[in-house]
C-alpha cells in the first residue's frame, strides 16, 4: 500500500490530463469543487435538523406507538439502510466515470420518502396510527437506504475531488455553517411546528423541500471523466475493479480485510462506536417517562446538540489537516462515551432539576457527526489508491451496521431492567473502542507495511 499523502492531483487527473482533457489548474478545480461540496452539505444540514435522529424522529415514533421494542428498530432500520446498500453499490460506483449524476439522484430520494411522509401523516394519524407506524419505518428504512448510497457517493467524490489535508477543511465550512442556519431554521419553525398539535406534515414536508434544494448543487462539480475506469471492460480484474454481486462482492471484501489489519482494527473501533447509535432513540424516552419533560424540550436539545456540532468542528477540522485523522478519531470516540454517563448523573438529581439540565446529554451527541465524518475520512485515507475509496468506506460503514442486530434486544433491556443499566454497558462498550482506536496507525506518515502487521 502506498502511504504517501495524495495531497494534490489524484490518478483520475492524471489520467485526464494524459488524455488531453483536463481544463484549468488541479487547484483551481479542487477550489472550486470544495466550495461545491460545502454548499451542497451546508443544505443538506439544515433539512437534517428537522429529522434530528437522535431527537425527532424517536419523537416521532412515539407519537403514535410508544414502545421499547419498535423504538429499538430505528438504529436497525438507520444503520442497516446505510451500511448494507452500499456494500453492494461499492464497486458499480468506483467504475462511473462522473459520479455527481447518482449523487444528485440519491438526494433525490432522500427528498421523495419524506415528502411521502408528509402527504400521509394526517389522514393515517387519526384512522389508522399503527399502520402509519408501519408506513414510518418503511419509508425510515427506505430514506436510511437512499442516505447510505448518497454518503458513499459523497465519501467517494471527496476522495476523487479533495485532497486528504484540505478534507477537514471542507468538514469545519459545511458544518459550522450548517449548523448556524440550522439553528436559526429550528428557532423559526421547528420549534412552533412542535407546539402545534397537527405539526409533524409539514416539519417533513420542509426536510423534504431542503434536501430537493440540496439535489440541484452537484451539477456545479467540476468533476473530470475517470477515463481509466470508463476504459476497463465490465469482465476485467485491474485495481480497484469489483464485480457486483453478493457472491463475489463478499470475496473482495474478506481478500481486502486479510490484506489490510489496520482496517480490521478501524472496524472493531466502529462497532464499538455503534454503542453511541444504538442508544441515541432512549435519552428522550428516559427523559419523558422518568423526568417529565415536555415536547417543547426538544428544540433545546436540538440546539444544543447542532451548537456542539458545530463548535467540535472547528477543533476536530483543523487538527485533522494539521496532524492527521488518527488522534481526531481517538478523541471523538473517548468523547462520545459521556453522553451515557451524563444520563446516569442526571438521574440522580430531582427530576425537576435534572430536566431542566437534561440539555447537556445533547453536547456529547453533537460528536456524532462529526465522529461519522472521520471515520470515512480515515477509511479514504487508509485505501491503497482512489479506486478502491467507495470500498474500503462502504467495509467501515458495515462494521457501524453489524452489532445493530442487537439494537431490539437493547429496546427490550429498556423495558425490562431499566435504562441505567444498559446506558452504563454502552458507555463501557464506546470506551473500549477509544481504546482500540489507539493502535491505529497514521496513514499519512506509516508506511504501508506496517500498516499490515
């Protein structure tokens, strides 16, 4: 593997330029295809914030069936949709040509499930609400398959477009600034949309409006024609080539992992990281059941969770530039095992005070993000050449996935010994992955073969 930093053209430039077809300096066009991509994620936040996983949309499934157990299916249906399509989409995608085109289409869908949402949450609210339970996880699953593709085909776009030291750039711009108009957007609208008894249509329907808007920005990439994948024939074996299919899909992915251990220990610290997603859809039930907290809390816990968001970013950016995305990756996971421990603290408080201090749960939440946003980086970092980026991002993403099988036993755990206990497991859980996280090497100065031993 190679270590040295790519930090300029990457080999698609390279082979563009062989061919005659680049236009402009790889800097100019690297300017511009930051401030592109900053844009497009910058709307993107803003439509998130009214689907705050870690608030609303348990929120929202307790509107009209407050359970443990179909609680716990959200961290399935949400990582599951992110993690499992991809791993399938990984080698068609590295061999488009432009990629910019599925990223458009991918943002698309994520708009059309919640404009769906939206169209048939009143009627089925009143007559029917466990079959709009049912028609909220399906389109939930749905959206978290169509979010998958589309972060793989960001990940896969940045590592084509961005160099590794200008990534933490592009990381602080869009959320920092995202999570400003976020905020602002949460304050005008989410927040008087929650008081209203009939408000959920049109928070959907407004996530829907901005991530539609988010679909129409791609088409300013600059993005040049991968003319050495548009070259290869579908049956050839070169680098980065994968045939799809489940059978020969899992080979590649098993023969990357054995070549690879660095990347085998980058995907025991993301399973130990999915303790922090697994448990994200039970603070708001413990605060409701146990400390009486009203809906109108949520917009502070919005707030709070999006401010920490952005004020983490513009540490978290910076460093990873400068030092690399090793000793980012390490903090943010040791950082992520408070928000458990914050919850236990808070539960030995009146409850009166405790609720109104349950805002602080929230901060340590804002990592996530941001923790999500390194791992990728990291996995772009840790890939041999830019060919096999979608691979090794889509690898990490399934070891995010593959512990949720657990996360409906956790929702029963709720119910049946309570939530301290299970809060205290995960924190133990996200501490061991801090742990682990620090035997990981830095790509930017190891070389590749003591990234295998």
């Amino acid at each position: 593997m190679n270590a040295e930093p790519r930090q300029h053209p990457t080999a698609t430039d390279t082979a563009c330029n062989a061919a005659g077809k680049t236009e402009g300096d790889p800097l100019r066009r690297e300017t511009r295809n930051t401030l592109v991509m900053e844009a497009y994620q910058v709307i993107l936040r803003v439509g998130w914030i009214f689907k705050t996983e870690t608030i609303i949309m348990p929120a929202v499934l307790d509107a009209v069936a407050d359970s443990g157990l179909l609680r716990g299916l959200l961290p399935v249906l949400n990582r599951g949709g992110q993690s499992l399509p991809p791993l399938f989409a990984a080698g068609p995608l590295a061999r488009l040509p432009v990629m910019k085109w599925t990223l458009i289409r991918t943002t698309l869908l994520m708009a059309v499930w919640f404009a769906l949402l939206a169209v048939a949450w009143t009627p089925l609210q009143s007559w029917r609400p466990h079959l709009l339970a049912g028609l909220f996880l399906v389109l939930y699953a749905l959206f978290s398959a169509s979010n998958g593709l589309n972060q793989l085909t960001v990940a896969a776009l940045q590592g084509k477009l961005i160099s590794p030291g200008h990534r933490g750039r592009a990381m602080l711009v869009s959320v920092v600034v995202g999570s400003a108009l976020a905020i602002l957007a949460a304050i005008l609208f989410l927040g008087p949309w929650l008081a209203e008894p009939n408000g959920f249509p049109k928070i959907f329907g407004m996530t829907a409006a901005f991530f539609g808007a988010a679909a129409a920005i791609p088409i300013l990439f600059d993005e040049p024609v991968d003319l050495v994948h548009q070259a290869r024939k579908p049956g050839s074996t070169g680098d980065g080539d994968l045939q799809p299919g489940p059978v020969v899909g899992h080979m590649t992915w098993q023969a990357t992992l054995l070549a690879d251990r660095s990347l085998v220990r980058l995907c025991l610290v993301a399973s130990c990281f999915s303790a922090v997603l697994m448990l994200f859809p039970h603070y708001q039930a413990f605060a409701r059941d146990h400390l009486g907290s009203q809906i109108g809390s949520l917009l502070t816990w919005v707030i709070a969770q999006n401010g920490a968001t952005g004020v983490a970013s513009l540490v978290a950016g910076p460093v990873a530039d400068r030092s690399g995305t090793r000793i980012v990756l390490i903090w943010l996971v040791a950082l992520s095992s408070l928000t458990p421990a914050i919850v236990i603290l808070l539960s030995m408080l009146p409850a009166g005070t405790a609720v109104d201090l349950f805002w602080l749960v929230y901060l340590p939440l804002g990592l996530n993000p941001i923790s999500l946003k390194i791992f990728t980086n990291y996995a772009l970092e840790l890939a041999p050449r830019p060919a096999e980026h979608p691979r090794y991002v889509s690898i990490v993403g399934a070891a995010l996935a593959a512990p949720f099988i657990l996360s409906p036993l956790i929702g029963m755990a709720v119910d049946g010994v309570g939530f301290a206990a299970v809060f205290v497991a995960g924190a133990a859980v996200i501490v061991i992955g801090a742990v682990v996280a620090t035997s990981l090497p830095e790509p930017r100065s190891n070389p590749a073969g003591s990234r295998k031993r």
